[in-house]
C-alpha cells in the first residue's frame, strides 16, 4: 500500500509554499486590476497587463529550466520567491502614496513573469525529487486543486478585506505570503540537489547553448514525449480566444450586457475545473496522451454545447462546466509525463520548452482573437473551437493508436 503523500513532510512543506503563494497571488491581482482600473478607467489598459509576463515566458522559460537541471531547485525557488518580494513590496508602495504610471506596473508584471519562469521549472524538478515515481501524478493534481479552490473561493474573502483596509495593504499580504513559502520552502530537509551528474561546471554561453540543444535532443529522441507536448499544447490555439472573449460577448448576449452572468459563466468553468482536478489527484493511469486528449474532448464538448448558450442558459452553465472539468485532464498528465519520460538532467528543460509552446500557442490565439472581435457571432466562434479540438482529438487518438500497436509489436518481436 503506497504511503500517503501528507505523511511525506517534503511534499507537505512544498504544498504549504504552495497554498500561500496562491493565495497571495490572488490578493495582488485582485489589488493590481481594481488599482488599475480606478487610476485607468480603460479596459484596453487592463487587457495589456498579460502582455509583459508572456513575452518573459518567451525570454526567460529556457533560461529557468536549464538553472532548475543544474543546480539546486530549493535555492532558485527560494532567490525566486525573495525577489518576487522585493517586486510586490515596490508596487504596494506605489500604490500607497497613489502614484499611477502604467508603465511601471507593466515593468513589474514583466519582472514577476521572469521570477515565475525562474520558480515553475525549479519546482516541477523539485516535486520529482521528494515524491514517488508512482505518486507524481497525485501531487501534481493535489497542487493543482489547491490552486483551483483558491482562485475560486478567495475573491470573496479578498473582496470584503479590500473593503475594510487600503488597497495597497493586499500588495503587501503578498509579499508576507511569499516570505512564509520561502520558509517552507527552505525548511525542506529531503536533499534537492542539481539533476546533472558529476560537479555543475560554470554555466558559460556556449554550455548554455550546449544544455538547450540536450533538452532539444530528449524531445527529438523521444517522440512520445514530444507528441504529449505538442497535444497538449495545440487546444491552446483556440481556447485563450474562445474563454477570454467568447464568454463575455456569450454573457452579454445572455443578459444583454448583465455582468453577473459572465460571473455565472465563469463560476461554472472553474467549479468544472475544481471536479477535473480532484478527480485526477485520485486517478490513477499509464497513457498520458490518451488522458489529455479526452481533456480536450471534454472542452470541446463544452464549446459545442456553448453554441446554444444564447437561447437556452441551462445549456450554457452545462457547457461551460462540461469545458472545465477538461482543463485538469490536459494539464497534469503532461507535467507529470514530463516528470516521469524526461531523464533527470533534462526534466527542467523539457518543462521548460512546453511552457514556451503554451506561451507561444497562447499568443497565436490572442492574436485571432483580436482579428476575430466583432466579425463573427460568437455561436460560430464556439462552434469552431469545438470543431477544431473535436479533429485535434481525433488525430491525437489515431496516434495514440499507432503508438500502441507499435508498443505491442515491439513486444511481440
């Protein structure tokens, strides 16, 4: 009988970090988007916030994972975490003295985009360090329900804190939430030293090339892994665009521009989420494309249904609910194949380059997004999302088959 992952006092400290960096998260983006919103009064404003951490994803995510396989993943988490303090600490001060030039907060989303794509790949070589083979997949999908329940219940407890202290004081619970997961984090006793083997040589320009090209070369060699990476990151193509403008314009076709109902949507699509991830931190399994391509079914089925939103609301909730419990089923299967199929020295590095693939599909999609606004209804935009993840499943599924039978043949010779 496997041990359970609490008594695992590692995997415990990680996960506390964890919980209080979340919830930290959520009181400065609550802070940053009503500060914003009051000093801007512009939507379009608002709308380039995500820009800055995108394009540090892009510069920084192989810079992450190649100093995650090299050296100790509890120190750069704990270097990401102070100096993700010291960025949280300045816009709170800025905010408390009511200084309001958009462009230094578009400096700090940036600077936390680099910090976050320095921490995440340390993390997911750390969690392979402390857990089980066996167990990753349930530490990955506990993490991942922690997260959801998070941002679904802490807007409440968030909203009526706002109402009763200064705006800027959330900036500053942020920082002491980051300050707790650097201790728990630097409490951790189990050994989290570098994956490459032999003594870490001096990290150059040209070793650095040197590290890409072998996290380039694990994914060239290792073809089910790339083909995990690059299904699981290909509905992105479509689902940025159809979540961040296909339910607003849905809602305001619902209710004739009442806000509630995007609420409503939107509740619906992360209490689905919530239901996905608890299922997966109970779900045991070998195929993690098969997993991630019933994710994205799942979503597609949900659009499909969102089609008939307009008319018919029941349908809508149904849908958008149907779209999140798929959410779960693509994204922990793939980190936890990328922990479990990449070799030690490389697990940062693959991590590394499927967040860029997300950023870059992410990206694509924000784009159609701006060339879709106000051209098609958006009965057509569902429409043709869930069609496009309808035939990205298929072909995923006709692969995955493939896969199989060559496993079998394999076996048979």
């Amino acid at each position: 009988m496997e041990a359970s992952l609490w008594k695992n006092s590692s995997f415990l400290k990680l996960w506390l970090a964890q919980m209080t960096a979340n919830i930290g998260d959520q009181c400065y983006s609550f802070a940053l988007l009503w500060y914003l919103l009051q000093a801007t009064k512009s939507g379009a404003a608002l709308s380039l916030l995500a820009i800055p951490e995108m394009v540090a994803g892009l510069l920084f995510y192989l810079i992450g994972g190649v100093l995650a396989d090299r050296y100790s993943p509890r120190l750069l988490m704990v270097g990401a975490d102070v100096a993700r303090i010291a960025v949280v600490i300045s816009v709170g001060v800025m905010a408390a003295l009511g200084i309001e030039q958009f462009a230094f907060f578009l400096a700090a989303q940036f600077l936390l985009g680099v910090f976050s794509s320095l921490f995440q790949p340390a993390r997911t070589v750390a969690l392979k360090s402390i857990i089980p083979m066996e167990q990753l997949s349930r530490a990955n999908g506990i993490l991942d329900t922690t997260f959801r329940t998070i941002r679904i219940l802490a807007p409440m407890t968030i909203g009526l804190l706002a109402s009763t202290v200064p705006l800027s004081t959330l900036f500053f619970v942020n920082a002491a939430s980051y300050l707790l997961s650097v201790l728990f984090i630097f409490a951790i006793r189990h050994s989290l030293k570098s994956q490459t083997d032999g003594p870490t040589s001096k990290l150059t320009v040209q070793q650095y090339k040197k590290d890409i090209a072998t996290g380039v070369s694990e994914l060239r060699q290792n073809r089910y892994l790339f083909q995990i990476l690059l299904f699981g990151n290909l509905g992105y193509l479509v689902w940025l665009v159809t979540y961040n403008v296909g339910f607003p314009f849905l809602a305001e076709r619902m209710e004739q521009g009442n806000g509630s109902t995007l609420a409503m949507l939107m509740g619906f699509y992360g209490i689905g989420n919530l239901l996905g991830s608890l299922f997966m931190s109970r779900a045991y399994y070998t195929r993690h494309l098969f997993v991630i391509l019933i994710g994205w079914l799942m979503q597609a089925g949900g659009f499909l249904f969102l089609t008939a939103g307009a008319s018919f609301h029941w349908i809508a909730f149904l849908g958008a609910a149907l779209a999140g419990v798929g959410g779960p089923l693509i994204g922990i299967p793939t980190v936890t194949a990328i922990q479990v199929k990449a070799t030690d020295s490389n697990v940062g590095k693959v991590y590394a380059i499927n967040m860029l693939m997300f950023t870059f599909f992410g990206m694509l999609s924000s784009s159609l997004g701006a060339i879709w606004l106000g051209k098609l209804p958006v009965e057509q935009l569902f429409l043709i999302s869930g069609l496009f993840l309808t035939a990205l499943t298929i072909v995923g599924l006709l692969v995955e088959k493939r896969n199989v039978t060559t496993k079998h043949q394999s076996f048979d010779a």
